[in-house]
C-alpha cells in the first residue's frame, strides 16, 4: 500500500493535503535531530548524539504508518472509539425520542379538528413532513408504520362509518316501511286489540323492534384494533342483517368493498391517498358530515331514500 493510499478513508482529497502536511513537518524533525546529532558528536557528546541518531529515525517510520496508526501510537484511537460510542447513544437516544414524539403527533392529526375541521388535505401535507423527517433520521420503515396506528384507524374509522351508515339507514328504511304498514291498518282510529287486524299491528311492532337492534356500532371500536381488518369489520353489519334482499346484500358488500379498498391504499402509503380525500369529503366529513352519509346510501338505494 502507498503512503497517498494510507490516508484514502480519512477524508479523500483533505486526508491527502493532511498527508502531505504531516510528511513535511516529519521530514523537518527528522532533518532537524540529524543535524543536531552531527553538532552533538562534533562536540564529543556521543551520547546525546546517539539519542539525536535515534530520535531523527523516528519520524521516518511514522510516515511510513497509516493515519489511525498515529492515534494508536498516541493513545487515541480508545478514547476516538469512546466518543463514537457516546455519540451512538446520542443518536439512539434522539431517535426514541423522536418516535415518541412523532406518535402522538400523528394522534394528534388523527383526532383534531374531525366533522369540519382541519382540511383533510392538511393534515396529509402534515403527515408527509413528519415521515420525512422520521426517515431522514434513518428510522427503519417497520418503526414508523408502528407509530400511526391511531392515525390510519382514524381513517379506517371514518370510511368505515360511511359503509355502517348505509346499512343503519337501509334499515331505518325498512322499519319505517313496516310503521307506514301498521298505521294504515287502524288509519286514524284508535288501535283495537279485539280487532283480527290487531294481532298483524302486534307482528309489525314486534318486527321495527327487532330489525331496528340488528346494526349497532360496536363499543371502543377504535382501541381495540377491530377496525384494522375493515372489511371484516364493515360486513359484521351486513351479516347483522337478516331482512335484506339478495341485491341489497350484493350492494352492501360492495361498499365494504370500495371502503375497503381505499382503505388499503391509505395504509400502504402511510398517508390519506387523494383518492380517499375526496371520498371522505364526499361521503364522510366536513361541515355537512351526517348528510353526506346520507348521499351515498342515497346513490346506493334511491328508492329506500325517498320513503326513509
């Protein structure tokens, strides 16, 4: 190995000129012990001449040595590794932090400023930034995904709602069909029990009752990871649902389907998709959040939306 090659992993070009400097001021040692050894043995200290010899060899052989030779032979390649150590621990240190602090900043945008708040759009710009800086300080993807959970179920949650909101309205459809059909058996006359057509006013009551306890959205949906497999969960109030005819069924499960879909996007980018976004504001959010759920169980079953 040359001696210009010694010096190839401190610093390219600088490590070179460094090279350079540390060769020319061991040459002037080197030439500067010789000489006083000559004056030394001029003067008959031999002695004293023989360490000059000595001393003027040395610098020779450290320009013959690699850089982190030099540190070794001074006693500071320990105490380099100790500082590099230290300044793992920093870096490790700063990155559990930063983890930490990055998770309830994504909690943060998940659950601030929801049905008309923040513009969806937003808090997307805001996640980009925060991933961003999260990997540019070379945190591994796996770690990251771990810290938006509640963030991406914030989002599942909300196109979730959208699927159960069209099979609670298809429903309250259905009971108000029911309540129409009972009301036209008495009209405006009072109810009469004695009446043959009083044991078919009981069925129907009985029925809106039963239906009407079939979908319910389920306790501490959001912290018990349920909503992380959204389409299972989006068609547990489809199976709920014993009164549906064979297209109404084929409907819902299509929506569990579409919600579903953009739900996967959403988590593979880490991030709302535009796609979502402009779903979401469709059908899901913003200032006219209930009516919006409203259109979409409208669009899927126009005629049930008249009569609900």
């Amino acid at each position: 190995m040359g001696r210009g090659e010694h010096f190839a992993g401190v610093g390219g070009m600088g490590g070179a000129i460094l090279r350079r400097i540390v060769n020319v001021l061991l040459a002037f040692l080197s030439i500067g012990a010789f000489v006083l050894a000559l004056y030394l043995a001029y003067h008959d200290k031999v002695a004293a001449a023989g360490v000059c010899i000595a001393a003027s060899i040395l610098p020779v052989l450290f320009s013959q040595l690699p850089f982190v030779e030099y540190l070794k032979i001074l006693g500071l390649e320990a105490k380099l590794r100790e500082r590099v150590n230290e300044a793992d621990a920093i870096v490790a240190n700063l990155k559990r932090i930063a983890l930490v602090s990055a998770e309830q900043l994504f909690s943060q945008a998940a659950l601030a400023g929801r049905w008309g708040g923040e513009a969806l759009s937003s808090k997307q710009k805001r996640a980009a930034q925060l991933t961003a800086l999260l990997q540019g300080l070379d945190i591994s993807p796996t770690e990251i995904t771990s810290t938006k959970t509640v963030y991406l179920r914030a989002i599942a949650h909300d196109l979730a709602h959208i699927s159960f909101s069209v099979v609670r309205n298809l429903v309250q459809a259905k009971r108000q069909a029911l309540a129409r059909e009972r009301g036209l058996l008495f009209g405006k006359n009072p109810v009469d029990m004695r009446d043959p057509k009083g044991a078919r006013w009981n069925e129907l009551l009985a029925e809106e009752g039963r239906i009407g306890a079939q979908v319910k959205w389920p306790d501490n949906a959001f912290g018990s990871g349920e909503l992380d497999d959204l389409k299972a969960f989006c068609m547990t109030f489809v199976d709920s649902v014993d009164v549906l005819t064979n297209d109404e069924r084929s409907t819902l499960v299509a929506i569990a389907d579409e919600v579903d879909s953009l739900f996967r996007a959403c988590r593979e980018a880490g991030n709302y998709t535009h796609e979502t976004i402009r779903y979401l504001e469709r059908y899901g959010s913003g200032a006219s959040y209930t009516n919006n759920q409203n259109l979409r169980f409208a669009e899927a079953f126009p005629e049930a939306a008249k009569v609900s």
